[in-house]
C-alpha cells in the first residue's frame, strides 16, 4: 500500500521534482531510524504514509494564500492526506494518525510518539541539507530537536556535530 501511495503522491506533485525527491527521502530516512529503533509493524506503516503525505498541505497552500509556511501546510493537508488514504484503503486508525501527524509536523513543542518523533528527524535530515544550512544551525537542531540514537547518528554523521 505504500508503494500505491508514493504512486499517487509522486502523480499529485507532477511536475514539481523537487517536492517529489523531498518525501521520497524524508520516507527513506523515516523507514530507516523506524526499523533501527524497532519500530511494530503497525507503527511503521502509520511512519512511512505520514513520511510520503507530510507536506501534502504545500500545494493548496500556495494556491489559496499564495504561500506554504508550516502553519499553513499544517491547516491545509490532512483532508487531503485523509481523502488520498481512504482511496487506497487505510484502516481508519491509519488515516486518523496520519492526519494528526501531518497537521503537526511543523510543532515541535508536543511530540507525542515515536512516529512523530521520527517523522520530524527525518524532515530535518533533508530540511537541513536541502536548505544548505550551516553546521551550527544544525547543530542547534541536533540538540534542540533529536531524541532517537538513529537519528542522532544520521544527524552527527551528515553534518559532523
């Protein structure tokens, strides 16, 4: 089912490769910190459909207001996660976590799981990178927002913190 989802995300982010490389690799690094920090196969699945559809509320976003600030991705996406979930066939409990992650993903302050602990690691491996942040910025990240062993590795390692 996952593999139908990226399929279906990778066709509503058409023509915009760089959203499309963007969950793909915050979906590859979720999967990976999910399974070294032995996540149940129920978690995972509800991590790695919260990993494709996270940033699902940028489009709407930027056709309503004209901009995609976290807030605003966070407000516009997770109908469209639900919408997009229940064609596929997720199990309620499924959509209902997903929904909640992608209408949180930017709120740093309330991290209630390990899926979304996860999920915003993996964010910030690709955010930082994508945005060419300095070393010191994530090195603030690095103590201010991982929790994981995993992540705290991929975090040391990828920019020597």
């Amino acid at each position: 089912m996952i593999d139908d989802l990226m399929m279906k995300m990778v066709e509503y982010y058409a023509g915009d490769p760089h959203q499309i490389q963007h969950f793909i690799k915050v979906h590859s690094y979720s999967k990976l910190i999910g399974a070294k920090e032995n996540a149940s196969p129920e978690l995972m699945e509800i991590l790695e459909a919260a990993a494709v559809v996270h940033d699902i509320g940028i489009k709407p976003s930027m056709e309503k207001f004209g901009r995609a600030d976290g807030s605003l991705q966070e407000q516009e996406g997770p109908a469209i996660a639900e919408e997009m979930l229940r064609k596929l066939h997720f199990s309620e409990s499924v959509i209902d976590r997903v929904s909640y992650l992608v209408a949180h993903h930017h709120t740093y302050t309330k991290i209630d799981g390990l899926d979304y602990q996860i999920l915003v690691e993996a964010d910030f491996l690709v955010n930082l990178h994508e945005a060419k942040q300095s070393r010191e910025r994530a090195e603030a990240v690095y103590k201010n927002i991982f929790r994981t062993e995993t992540g705290k590795s991929l975090c040391r390692q990828m920019f020597l913190v």
